[in-house]
C-alpha cells in the first residue's frame, strides 16, 4: 500500500490537487502544489535528499502513513527511484525533529511513525488553536476569490472522496483545504511552525475517520471557513477553524485517552 502512496508524492511526479470545481484534474497546478521536479543532468546528493525529505512530509502531512506504520527506507527508496543515502538523511532529519522515531530491522533500516498519547496530542493541537486561526484571519483579509475557489476545491472534493467511499483522498484534500487557507496569510514563521505541528500530529489525526468520516462531522467548519474567507471576515474564519481544531481535539483526545487505560479483562 505505501509503495503506490510514495509513488504519488515522488520527486520524479506532479502532486495532483483536488478536483477541480466542475470535475476532473486541474490541467495545470501552480507551482506550489507540485513536488520538485529533477534536474535535466544527474542530480546533486542535495536535490535529492530534498526531493525525499519533501515526499515524506506530503505524505505524513496528508496523513497517508497512520500512527505505528514502519517506514522502510528501502522500500521509500525505491518507490522514488534513488539511492538509499538521500532516504535515510531525509529520515534522520524527520527523526531529529522528533516526527518520525528510529526503529525497524532490517539491513536498511526503517523508523516508526509514532502513537501520541493524550497529553501530547493536547499540546499540538494548543498550538493548532492557537496559531491556524491567526492565519486563518490573516488569509480572510487577503484572499482573492480566485484562491478561495481554490480552498473550495478541497471542500467540494473532501465530500466527493466521502460519497465515493476514498478516504485517501479525503485525508489529501484535507490537508490541502488547511494549508490552501494558510498559504494566502503571507505570514512564512507562522506558516512553518503550522507545518511543523501538523507532521507531528496529521498521523494521529487519521484515528478519527471511521467514527467521523461518514457523516463528515466537521463538515459545517470547513462551510463556515469557505464563507468567512469569501466575505473577508476574519473573525468568522478564526472562530471556524478554530470549532475545527477543537472539534478534532475532543473527539481523538478521548480515543487516546481511551486507548491509555488498562484493560479490564486483562487485569
């Protein structure tokens, strides 16, 4: 399954975004929502281990590895058609930065996506609240309605991957719903210490999608984020994605906290 998941958010491929509005894939994405391309001549070692270190945060940002998953970095290096030096770099900085944790036989290695437990998942998504609502007010002020059809899209596709029963594409248009509101608030420190939760957390996020999907429970934020960023009213749009936030927070914080007690049959 995750070779045709890395495959997907390879170096040598466009990242596809979200359907567009009337159907189908947009014909020609920015430059934003694509991966970096290789070079005409034979890549540096640094191209490289960019282009690995860019496809594993897209795909622990769209929640494709869930929590617990091994990530082989043999297998990493083969659905990216490289060498495995620029893997296990790009994986041992994920490591230092406490996203990914060391782990795995094997004579290649591999590392482990981590289980959060309660407390830790509360303490990112505190900086969640209180940072994506900052942005979210920010992109409000600045939005063009070219761009807020652009977070639209992911709205649009968000329910279509639910009706069409393809949770991998939900949790794609997902992230991109986020980062697409995001992007639009020109504020780069904020926007990298948002990234920066998210790989930590997007993993753990995905616990919730059997209990929430179907009824796409948060469904009414992300209405709500979509109207305020149309209306330039930034209030509206903190308060929305902040009900998201929250929302998330309880639902999966109980999962955690539920998963953290002892079993009464085994006592």
């Amino acid at each position: 399954m995750m070779a045709a998941t890395l495959i997907l958010f390879s170096w040598i491929c466009r990242v596809a975004g979200p359907p567009g509005r009337h159907g189908g894939m947009r014909p020609d994405p920015t430059p934003e929502t694509r991966m970096p391309t290789p070079p005409p001549s034979l890549p540096e070692r640094s191209t490289l281990w960019d282009g690995a270190y860019a496809a594993l945060k897209a795909a622990l940002l769209a929640g494709r590895y869930p929590p617990g998953e091994r990530v082989v970095l043999r297998q990493v290096a083969d659905d990216l058609g490289m060498s495995l030096t620029p893997v296990r770099d790009a994986v041992n900085r994920l490591i230092a930065e406490r996203v990914l944790e060391r782990g795995g036989a094997g004579p290649a290695g591999a590392a482990m996506v981590p289980l959060l437990d309660e407390g830790q998942f509360g303490e990112l998504m505190t900086v969640r609240a209180s940072l994506e609502p900052i942005a979210a007010a920010a992109a409000a002020a600045r939005a063009t309605p070219a761009q807020v059809d652009d977070v639209e899209d992911c709205l649009v596709a968000m329910k279509r991957s639910v009706e069409e029963g393809r949770l991998d594409d939900y949790l794609e248009a997902h992230y991109q719903f986020h980062f697409r509101t995001y992007r639009m608030c020109e504020m780069p420190i904020v926007q990298e210490i948002i990234e920066s939760t998210w790989l930590r957390c997007a993993p753990t996020l995905t616990l919730a999608l059997p209990q929430n999907i179907p009824g796409l429970k948060r469904y009414g934020s992300h209405v709500a984020t979509v109207k305020a960023l149309r209306q330039h009213d930034g209030e509206a749009a903190a308060a929305a994605i902040r009900a998201d936030i929250e929302s998330a927070r309880h639902d999966i914080g109980a999962m955690l906290r539920a998963r953290g007690r002892p079993d009464p049959a085994g006592a």
